[in-house]
C-alpha cells in the first residue's frame, strides 16, 4: 500500500482509500494517479500521459483534463498533491508527503519494505515513459533477489535490460534503506575507470585516498544497498570482481547487472530477457493490438503524432513490423518514430532497408542505441575473429539450425569443429544467437535483425557464394540422408518425421531458390530439386509443389534447350512426377495431369527405368479413378500388377492389389475388390518401403477406407463405419493432410451420408473443409462443398439450396473430379424431385446412369435406377402417376434390384426392395412386398439400427398384415427400439 498525505493506494488491487475510507475512482483516473506515481515526483509530459494511459486510442487532450480534474476532486483539500506544469504536464507533489511504508510484513518469500522509499539515496534517473509488457520480468527478478543476491539481466542488444533494471531497482527502494544505486558502465575500459565509475555513482569521495576494492569494500559495511551494474559485456573482468567484492561486504548487499552475456560469477543468477510480444501472421486486429510489441510501437508512435493510424490495415502492418523486428523494444522505437513521420505503409515497404531507415534515436541515449546498425556494431566489436565469422557464415540460415549444420557450414576449410561449437556457445552467451530445446534437440537461430547484419558483413567478407554453396550442399546432403530413415516408419514416427522435415523447410527454399538461379550451380539446384518437389509432396504442400516443379522445369529447358541427354531427359522426368502427382489435388485428374503422365510413361519405357514406368501407370491410373473412368482405371491397375509380377518386384505386386480392389470397387465388381484389398493389408509388412511415390503414406490405412465402402455395400454397416472412424484417426496421427482428406473423402463422410448419421457426417464434413484449406488441397475442398450441400439438402429443399447444390456440382466438374459423381447426383435429382421438379430430377439422373455406362462406373448405378424408379414415382402437380409411368418405376425398381443383387451390394439390395415393396404395396400386392422385404432384411446381417432397415422393417409389418399373415419361414420382428443411435463425437484428435 503506498501512502500519499491522506491517499493510500494499493496498485495492485485498483483501490484507493482517502483517510482511511474507500473512494471510488474511474479507471482512467487511476491509471493517471498511477502514471504519476510511478514517475516518482518527476514531470509527466501531456503526450506521455496520453500515450501511457490510452496506449491503443487516439484521444483529445481534453479527455485528460476531465479526468485529471475527478482526480482532484476525489483528493479535496490535498488537491495541491497534483501540480500543473503550464505547458509541460503534470507532477505528483512528493515534499512534505509522509513516507510509504508497508501496512503489515510481507508474506514469506516476498521483497519486504523496511524503509520510507521517499527517503532512501538513490541516482535512479526520473521515469519518463511507462515500462511496457514487463510486468512479469518485474515480478519474477524482484523476487529472485530476495532469495538470491546477485542477478544478471541478459540479453541482446536493446532488448530493454538497462531500462527494465532500473523499474526494477525503483520498485526496490523500500527494501534497501541506505541506497538504491545506478552505476554505468558503457563508457568504461578497464578495472580503473571501472571502480572511477562505482566511486562517482555512489559517492565516494576520490580525493581521500586511493580508489581499490579493499577501501571499497571498507566503507560500505554494514549497509543494506542495491547495487545496479549496468552495460557490464566490455568490462566483463573488472565488472565481475567489483560485483564478487560488493556481495562479500555483507549479506545486506545486492547486485543487479545488466550485460550481453553472463559475469560468470559464484552464485550468479541468470535471467534472460525475453523480447517483447508479437502477433502472429494471421491473427486478428484485436489480437495484434493486445501484443506488448504493438502496445509499445504504438504509444510511442503516438508521443510524436497523436492521430497515428488505427485502420485495420495500419494495424496490421504494425503487427509484420514488430513480429519482423523480433519484438525487441529498442528496434521498435526507432521504428515507432520513423512511421510517426513516413507512415507505416512507407516503413514496412523498406523493412529489408533497415540498418538505413532505423536511425534517430534519443539524442541523449548512448550512441549506440542511436541506431539499429550501432547496436550490432556494439556487440560486433566485442567478438574475437572465430566468432566473427562463425556470426556472419550463420547468418545464411534462414530459420533454425542445429550445431550438427553449424559446424558443416561453418567450419568449412578455414575452421575446426571444436572451434565452431566454441564460437557458436559464445555467441549464445553474448545474445547474438538464440536457443531453444525441443524433443531433447537443441536448436539455435539468429534474430531477423541479427541474421540481415550477418549477411551484410558476409557480403563485406566476399564469402556470400562459398557458403550459399556450403548451405545448398548441406541440406541436399540432409534430404539423402533423410531418405532410408523416412521410408522405413519404424526408424523414424511420421509424427517425428514431418516435424524435422518442415523445420528445415525454410532453408531448403532459399537453397534451392539460389541454386536455379543465374548465380546458382546447375548440377547441384537440379538434383536439390528432385528431392524437395517430392519431399513437399510427402508433406501434402501440394501448391508448393507443383510451384517449385514447374519452375525447375522452366529452368532444366532453359539449360538443356537443344540437349536430350539421358541424365537431362531423367531430371525432367522425375520433376514431372512430382508436378503431376500434386496436380491432381490442386487442378484435378485433367488433360493436362494425364498429358504428363503419359510423357513420363514414354520416358521411363526409353530409359528402361521399371521403378518410372510403374510410378507413370500408377499416375495414370490415379488420375482415371479420380476422373471417374473406372473402366480405364481397371485397365492401368492390371498393366502396373502386370509389370510388377514381369520384373518381380514383390513391393509394386502387393501395391497393385490396392490399384486393383478401388478400380474394381468402382467398376461395381465389390466381390473381386474385397478380395484384392484384403490381400493388399493381409501383405502390407511385407512392404519394401521406397514405393514409387507417397514413400511415408501408410498402405493399411488408404486400403482401409475403400474396403470401408465395400464393407458397407455388402451390408456389414457397423463394421465398415467403425473402419472408416479407425482410419481417419490414423490419418490424423499420420499428420499427412493428403491421406487424412483422402480417408474423409473416400470412406468416412459418403458412408455416414448414406447411413443417416447427420451429426457425425456434419463434424466430418467440417474436418474436412478444414483441412483441405489449410494443405490447399483444392479438391477436396470442392468434395466437402458439394457433401454439404448433399446433406442440406435432405432437409432443405428450397430453391436457394437447389442452387448452392448446383453451384457446389459444377464446380467439381470443372476440376474434372467424378469419383463422387454419381452418389452426389444421386441426392441431387431426388432433390429436385422433392422439391416439385420431378422431370429435371429425372433428366439428371438418367444422364448420369448414361455417364456410368460410358466410363464403367456401376457402383452406385443400382442406387440411380433407385432413385429413378422413385422420381417417376413421385405426384407432378398433384396428379399421381400414370399406369405407364409406374410400370416404367417398377422395372427400373427390379432392375436396382437385380443389379445390387449380381453386385453383391446388400445395403442397396434393401433399399431398392423398399422402394419396390412400397410400390406393390400400394398396388395390392401385399404377398409378393412381404416375401420380397423379408428377403432382402435377412440379408443384412448387420445394420439393423439404421434408418434403411427401420424404414423396410416397418412396411414389411404393413405388407404382412395386409397380406393376412406372414411368408413361409418368416420370423423377424421389429426392433425393440426405433430410437436413433446418438452419434458420438469424432475424437479430438481428428483435428489434429
């Protein structure tokens, strides 16, 4: 609680008591009081009142007088505490004031006030500006120094350690009652001017005798002092022995420094100063504004103009301003101030200019806080030559690194490895290299202002090719090396694996981007490209994928324009099989897509690569099953099996009983697909991992989702849902947005459409919509659109939804994507019908039986011939159907039958049986619907919770009765309960 005449003020808690009785104060007011505290009786300017307490706002200086004027008023007669400065500000009157003291002891452990902070000698310099976003560095080395009397602030260079230490300090005074005081060490040069300095900060009379820490120590016994030490990194020596020498005078002394590294003293305790916090790229306004970073570029850009922007688009570029300048405080007022005079669109324009534009600082700071540039130098100079080098050679990494790359890049030719584990410690020690450990990995980076000095003074050195060739060479060398690992999931998780690939993303981008260019090295930039256009297909970086092939292509024609080498003819075959593989999730299974493959396919047949030739085929044959053309896609997955069996390659032949069971899946042959798809996971250990192509995609999971529909065609429903669930959380763990979506889009969303599970069919339809857009995977994106619509529309059958419906379908025909075709234009026409628009609805799907018949497509026919039969079925303008019309439904009804039926495709053999029983029902032919439903419900031995089975169950008792007893053989009853499951979520980490 601090004391002020009659005002008591607890900060901490916002309350204020006058003579001992609480007295409401607005929150502004209380910021203001608490402003002019903490300026200890200093003057506070009007801007710095304004900037301090409405970081975030613009506001008229009049704001400040009506809240300073409740101020006033809430004080009565002791008003005159707060005095007016004509035209500078205000001052909180401390001459005469009673002295702050603590209203009772400090709990254990806490910094406990033993003095009038009011009358304690200190050199501390007057507070002008509120510490932003340190509250917590406050707390945590205040209560450091009460358990431990020495601590050092580390930090790099104007990261706010000078600033910080003395908030620190004041908040302090009430513990130290003989002096609190600042001794600075930036102009200092050896032990002498070192102890020149601590005489003259603490007043020791020069002129009585020789200055030595022997007298020092002498006439300082007995007192309780804190001691701040300030800038120590170019004295480290003498700073360290004044510092030994002060804690040995007495238990009652304390030492607060501030340096660039460690004093590495006894009992020295370390806190490191973190930088301020930043947005991340993608937050939200409210969220940029919330960061201390943002906090403090804006208070201080609005010291100098206080009509500074607030829009949205000045709020965000503040937010990639600070986020560029690391958060570090002393960046982001130099930065502050030249946006208050260029504006911030001018600022973040020439950010990669900033040694030039971040120049200007106080004019009574120390010279190198002036400028950014300064700064650096600063440290710079305190580095010995392996330093200096090992600082500017790092500065080509363009993210983290780990010592293992230090030392490869680094030491190349001129340094030793013990010498470059030496020189990257030290830096780490003087702040110029940040660490951090993860997953027991240490991993180092440089600052974004760091790493632009270091590559300057890396083009001063004229090293900038060597050691871009070092790195390109590097992380080339990583990808080889990376390559047995990855492919074998029992030496390297996937999760672990994505995790050390998409770290070293970064530096491969720049790698590679340096060796296709003109300066770059032909040789090494196209094998680098190879294995990164496959390694971020690996990763599902789909659109960066088929980015970075296109441009390697560009650039092997460009060098190889009249040449058709067999190494240049093989570069630009694998680049194209990277290119087109991804461009089927991007553009979709088109002309072009199809075009490459088959260039690839002529290719590796010239070059008699058998490994090339099976990746062609089954490029081609993705693409035909993605299209829809199951016909042809059954002819490639028996041309890739073929070829496998001729070569004897025992990974592709269990391979192709996956290529085969999907392509014979859609044809409509479930029996020959279950059987090749239990033979491709009853094999799958034996899989030699290094396939053509998808080398860390898990085999069991992809062969799981399609046997999941063939499960659930053959009517066992609760198996093939469980299947389907397991898999995507498999997929999920995989952490392979390809194969996640992949399972999503093949198995889990269709069957739970078609089972009637809105709820579940809706979390995976959103899971789906999330992930595509986060990987960019453009057609699964349109998939989840069009499934939901699919679902919508079984509620909604207005003509806005019809549109959506519509919409959402030729968008996926656009991308040449048919593989859904058929079950989504399936709900579509019966929509239409629904919804009044019977002839359209039955104009559709015959296109669509008509579309199955051309491609081989029949897995869903029976359902078409279903829906068809129940169009013409259905009252136009409520006139019922003609005779004609319904014997046409009951032949396509029997024609859905017979087909589910040669099929095997039970779970619709009982859907076209309710339609048909309905349909004899009501014509009178109660027998023949009850014998036939009674048929079809035995048939499924699964299922018969769901809606397709209560549905048939139920007219099945009607046909019974009607009929005046049961079938021969027949002992079904319904269900005990018609209640619906309750669909349990998906688990949590499906999201991933």
């Amino acid at each position: 609680m601090i004391r002020i005449g009659p005002l008591q003020v607890d900060i901490d808690r916002r309350e204020v008591f006058l003579d001992g009785e609480p007295v409401r104060l607005g929150s502004r007011a209380f910021d203001m009081l608490a402003v002019l505290i903490a300026a200890n009786g200093g003057l506070v300017s009007k801007s710095d009142m304004l900037s301090q307490v409405w970081p975030n706002a613009i506001v008229e200086e009049n704001n400040l007088q009506v809240h300073m004027s409740a101020l006033r008023k809430m004080l009565g007669e002791s008003r005159g505490l707060i005095q007016t400065v004509s035209g500078r500000g205000y001052r909180l009157v401390h001459s005469g004031m009673p002295p702050t003291v603590p209203d009772e002891p400090a709990a254990s452990g806490e910094p406990e006030d033993v003095a009038p902070s009011g009358r304690v000698p200190n050199n501390l310099p007057a507070l002008f500006s509120m510490l932003i976003g340190r509250e917590r560095a406050i707390d945590d080395v205040s209560l450091t120094l009460a358990a431990s009397r020495q601590v050092t602030l580390v930090g790099a260079g104007g990261i706010g350690k000078t600033r910080l230490a003395i908030e620190i300090a004041r908040g302090l005074l009430g513990r130290f009652p003989d002096g609190v005081f600042l001794v600075p060490l930036a102009s200092t040069s050896d032990a002498s001017s070192v102890l020149a300095a601590f005489a003259a900060s603490v007043g020791v009379n020069p002129a009585i005798g020789p200055l030595t820490l022997a007298r020092v120590s002498k006439e300082l016994s007995e007192r309780r002092v804190l001691f701040v030490l300030d800038n120590c990194e170019h004295v480290l020596g003498p700073a360290a022995e004044l510092a030994e020498t002060l804690l040995g005078v007495g238990p009652a002394v304390c030492v607060l420094a501030t340096s660039r590294e460690p004093l590495r003293i006894v009992n020295e305790q370390l806190y490191w100063v973190a930088s301020l916090q930043v947005p991340g790229q993608h937050d939200q306004s409210q969220d940029v504004l919330q960061c201390s970073a943002v906090e403090l570029f804006l208070s201080r850009a609005r010291s100098i103009d206080a009509r500074f922007s607030s829009d949205e688009r000045s709020i965000q570029l503040t937010g990639t301003v600070c986020r560029r300048l690391d958060g570090i405080p002393l960046a982001i007022e130099l930065a502050a101030a030249r946006a208050a005079i260029l504006g911030i669109e001018t600022l973040a324009g020439h950010l990669d200019d900033r040694f030039n534009m971040l120049t200007g600082g106080n004019r009574t700071a120390l010279p190198r806080h002036q400028t950014l540039k300064a700064t650096l130098d600063w440290s710079h100079a305190l580095l010995d030559d392996t330093e200096r080098a090992t600082l500017r050679r790092l500065g080509i990494f363009a993210s983290s690194f780990t010592m293992d790359a230090a030392i490869a890049i680094v030491s190349e030719g001129t340094l030793r490895e013990h010498e470059v584990v030496a020189a990257v410690s030290g830096l780490v020690e003087k702040s110029l290299v940040v660490t951090r450990v993860e997953r027991g990995r240490a991993n180092y980076r440089l600052l974004e202002t760091t790493r632009a000095y270091a590559l300057q003074k890396l083009d001063d050195n004229g090293e900038r090719r060597f050691v871009t060739l070092n790195h390109a060479r590097y992380f080339l060398g990583l990808l080889e090396r990376d390559a047995p690992r990855r492919a074998d999931p029992a030496n390297a998780p996937a999760d672990i694996w994505h995790h050390r690939m998409r770290a070293v993303l970064d530096d491969l981008r720049a790698a590679l981007g340096w060796a296709l260019s003109p300066k770059g090295d032909e040789v090494l930039g196209e094998t680098l490209a190879v294995k990164f256009v496959f390694l971020l297909y690996e990763l599902s970086l789909v659109d960066e994928c088929c980015a970075w092939a296109q441009r390697a292509l560009e650039a092997v024609a460009a060098t190889h324009q009249n040449s058709r080498s067999r190494r240049h003819v093989r570069v630009r075959m694998q680049l194209q099989a990277a290119l087109a593989a991804a461009l089927v999730y991007v553009n979709g299974p088109n002309r072009e897509t199809l075009a490459i493959w088959s260039e690839i396919l002529a290719s590796a047949i010239a070059l008699g690569d058998h490994a090339f030739e099976a990746r062609a085929l089954w490029g081609m044959w993705n693409a035909s099953v993605s299209s829809g053309a199951a016909r042809t896609a059954l002819a490639f997955a028996r041309r890739f099996a073929l070829l496998a069996a001729e070569v004897g390659d025992t990974s592709g032949t269990i391979l192709g009983y996956r290529l085969l069971g999907i392509a014979h899946h859609y044809a409509g042959e479930q029996q020959q697909a279950r059987a090749s798809l239990e033979q491709l996971l009853l094999h799958c250990d034996d899989l030699q991992h290094g396939l053509p192509l998808g080398q860390s995609v898990d085999q069991r999971i992809v062969g799981h989702a399609t046997l999941a529909r063939v499960l659930w065609l053959q009517g066992l429903r609760d198996q093939a849902l469980k299947l389907a669930e397991d898999g995507l959380i498999a997929a999920c763990d995989q952490q392979q947005a390809i194969v996640t979506c992949y399972v999503l889009v093949e198995a889990l969303v269709p069957l739970m459409l078609l089972s009637g599970k809105r709820e579940r069919a809706a979390q995976a339809i959103e899971l789906l919509q999330e992930v595509s857009a986060r990987a960019g995977l453009s057609v699964s994106q349109a998939c989840g659109r069009c499934f939901d619509e699919y679902l919508r529309s079984t509620e909604d059958l207005g003509a806005e939804r019809l549109q959506s419906f519509r919409t959402a379908l030729a968008e996926l025909e656009s991308l040449e994507f048919g593989a859904p075709r058929a079950m989504l234009i399936g709900q579509y026409s019966l929509a239409l019908g629904r919804a009044g628009w019977r002839d359209e609805g039955i104009a559709t799907v015959m296109r669509a039986l008509v579309q199955c018949d051309e491609t081989g497509g029949h897995w869903y026919s029976a359902e078409l011939r279903r829906i068809h039969g129940e169009l013409l079925l259905m009252e136009q303008a409520g006139t019922p159907p003609s005779d004609t019309l319904m014997r046409d439904a009951e032949a396509c009804l029997l024609a859905s039958l017979e087909e589910s039926l040669v099929q095997g495709c039970r779970s619709l053999q009982l859907r076209a049986a309710t339609s048909l029983g309905e349909l004899w029902h009501a014509s009178g032919r109660s027998a023949e619907a009850a014998q036939l439903l009674h048929s079809a419900c035995e048939r499924i031995g699964e299922g018969r919770d769901l809606d397709d089975y209560r549905a048939a169950a139920r007219l099945l008792q009607l046909a019974k009765a009607a009929s005046g007893g049961h079938p021969p053989g027949t002992g079904y009853s319904l269900p005990a309960s018609d209640a619906p499951e309750a669909p349990p979520p998906l688990e949590s980490r499906a999201r991933g």
